[in-house]
C-alpha cells in the first residue's frame, strides 16, 4: 500500500491536505464532534491517530518517498508546528482551549510515524 502512495505522489498531497482539513474542522467544534465510544482516553487515540496519519503522509510528500532524507526532518517539524498552531486556533473556540497533553499525544504519533517509516526506509535500502 505504502509502494503505491511513494509512487503517486498527487495521493500524498491530497492526503495530507484532506487530514490537515479535518483535524482543522473538528478542531472548530465547541464540543467535541467524535462520537463517544465509551471509552475514557478516546481524544487521546483520536489526536494520536489523527497525526500519525497526517506525520506519515507529511513525511512521504516531502521525502519523495523516502529519496530525499532532509524531507523527513521538514516534514517532521512542519507537522508539528501544525499540531501548535491547531491548539493555538482551538483557544479561540468557545468550549475549547489549549490543552499540553493533546498536544504531547500528536507529538508521539509524529515520531511514532517517523520511526516507522525511517525503519521502512532501512529495511527497504538493505
């Protein structure tokens, strides 16, 4: 699946700007719009989740598939900065504010993301 993503690199943008847009529309909900599902740490599996998904799509758009090493490390810092700048954009939402923890929750799926795909990227080179 990962092959076919690297290849198409029009998939990626797409991607990447689809997941930015729905982080940045839930994120502009008063309450929150994630249906309950009984679960007490479900915002948690939700921002991890969420960045894992836009870090590894990041990672992928600007690493060209894994050609360009130094785009891992631009893709890593951008998806982060678009993790602060979220919080930042939630202070201004009534029923919202900053909160650290989500933010160290989609910092973990970022690095998780790119540990997973530097790891593939050694495997696939070996």
């Amino acid at each position: 699946m990962l092959k076919f993503i690297e290849k198409y690199s029009l998939i990626t943008v797409i991607s990447t700007i689809l997941l930015a847009g729905v982080i940045w529309y839930l994120s502009s909900f008063p309450t929150d719009p994630v249906p309950s599902i009984g679960f007490k740490y479900k915002a948690y599996i939700y921002h991890f989740g969420i960045f894992f998904l836009l870090s590894l799509s990041t990672i992928i758009l600007f690493s060209k598939g894994g050609k360009n090493k130094n785009g891992i490390g631009v893709a890593i810092l951008t998806t982060i900065l678009y993790a602060v700048i979220d919080e930042i954009h939630q202070y201004f939402v009534p029923g919202r504010g900053v909160s650290t923890g989500d933010f160290i929750t989609d910092s973990l799926g970022i690095a998780l993301a790119a540990v997973f795909y530097i790891i593939r990227i050694k495997n696939l080179n070996n």
